[in-house]
C-alpha cells in the first residue's frame, strides 16, 4: 500500500475506499455466518459431529454431508472455516470434503436461476456432474486422508 500511495496517492485512496465499501457490504453476511457457524457448533457437539459426519459415518456421514452442501448457500470465505471447525470436533476427511465440493459446485437453490441462464438439459447435467466430481473428490479424500 505504501507503494501504491507514493506512487499515486489519489488512486490509493480510492482503492481503499472501494475496499472499505466492499467490506461494509460483505461484513453482515460474514457476521451472520460466523454466528450461525458459533450456534451449530454449540448445539451440535463433538460426540454428534463424529456420529453423522466422522470417518466412521461412512456413506451415510457422506450422504448427509452430500445433502446439506447442495442446498446451503455459503460463500466460500465462510464455508472453510466452518469445514475447520467441523473437522476439530470430529467430522471425517471425507465427509468435508463432500461437503465443501457439494457447497461449491451442486447448487440446488441456485437451479432455477442457471436453467434461466443456461437452459434446463444444460443446468441439470451440469449438477449432475458436479455431484458425480463431488462423490468422486469424497472418495479419494476420505481414502487418501
């Protein structure tokens, strides 16, 4: 930044002026993330986090893991620290990683607007794809790992 600023100081300052802007706009979402990351992890403990998505949950702990990452919307910045914080209280590598691949690349709340986008035989192949990868990823993460 200092750079920036003895190169150009009013660029600089509109870039961090922009930045500003753009955290003011992400901070309530971030903010209710973290807070619904802070309720489920003070309702769900460590014994009921390794009984649905622990290692040893196997293809069930992938299946829930598989449904509640296609549904949810979560950006990214927030979805790994959760994925960490799932993973210190007992979910399996495996089950993180369905989720984390569904989250990012399965999106059934998000359909409707990509067969808008994209046409329905396009929107719903590409899911299905993306699932396919998801269970795929699972697999070679939770054996790997």
């Amino acid at each position: 930044m200092l750079i920036s600023a003895s190169k150009d100081k009013k660029k600089t300052k509109m870039a961090l002026k922009k930045a500003w802007k753009s955290l003011q706009n992400m901070l309530p979402q971030l903010l209710a993330i973290l807070l619904l990351i802070g309720i489920i992890l003070a309702i769900l403990d460590k014994e009921v986090i390794a009984e649905f998505l622990g290692a040893s949950s196997g293809g069930i702990g992938l299946c829930i893991a598989a449904i509640i990452g296609s549904i949810t919307l979560i950006p990214g910045f927030a979805a790994f620290p959760l994925a960490a914080s799932l993973l210190e209280n007992g979910a399996g590598y495996g089950q993180i990683a369905m989720f984390i691949s569904t989250l990012m690349m399965v999106g059934v709340a998000t359909l409707p607007l990509e067969i808008t986008c994209f046409g329905k035989k396009t929107a719903i192949k590409r899911n299905i794809f993306a699932f396919v990868f998801s269970i795929i990823a699972a697999l070679i993460v939770g054996g790997i790992l």
